[in-house]
C-alpha cells in the first residue's frame, strides 16, 4: 500500500466533499447530464472520432509500406484490418492460423489480404 502525505489526504478529503456538495445540487447535476449528453451524441463528436481513426489507420499503413521497403515483411493488425487468431512465421512465411467450430464459418475476410502468405483453418467440433 502506497503510504500518502498528511496534506494529500486532506486535500482528497476536502475535493471528495467538494464534489459531493456540487452533485447534490439537482441544477448542477442536470448541467452536467446535459453536457456529457451533448458531447457523447453530436454528429461532429463522432465525425471528428470516425477521422481520428482514419488518419491513425492511414499512418499505421504508411509506416508498414516503410519497413516494407527496408526489407521486412509488416502488416497492420489494427483498424478494420483482419486479425486472426494466431500468426505462425515458418520459413520466411507468415501464416494466419484461425480455429473455428463450423465449417460454415470459413469467411471470406483474408481475400483482398495481401500481408499472410497462407490462411490455415482449423476446425474444431463442438464439444
């Protein structure tokens, strides 16, 4: 247990009270309900959330065509990409390993794919 300062904890104290005067008060609380309403629904909220992820995704791209051209072989595994369940390198390969419990669940997520050099289902049945 991490030991704390006499003063700390009567600033925690003072800012623990602090905050619970101000939740009491029913004006307060409807303010703050309606900020946290507005700034979680706004179309520009999720625009600007939906952009943020774009340009991380384009950056992360960019940075596996970089070490790429350095000679390595990079793939992303983040952002809409297909992640499987195991990566297994053999032999200078990258191999996509998935286990599935029905055949029918053999999708088609890795065809336009191009970072794994085989896609390995295994099957496992229902226990």
């Amino acid at each position: 247990m991490v030991k704390t300062s006499p003063e700390f904890k009567k600033f925690r104290q003072v800012r623990a009270k602090d905050r619970f005067e101000r939740w009491k008060d029913l004006q307060f609380r409807a303010k703050m309900e309606r900020t946290l309403k507005t700034r979680l629904n706004t179309k520009e909220a999720k625009e600007k959330m939906m952009r943020g992820q774009q340009s991380l995704k384009n950056e992360l791209l960019a940075i596996a065509e970089l070490f790429c051209d350095e000679g390595y072989r990079a793939f992303p595994l983040h952002h809409g990409h297909p992640v499987p369940d195991v990566i297994a390198i053999k032999d200078g390969k990258v191999f996509a390993i998935e286990l599935i419990r029905d055949v029918r669940r053999i999708s088609n997520k890795y065809d336009n794919y191009p970072y794994y050099d085989d896609i390995i289902w295994i099957v496992r049945p229902k226990t």
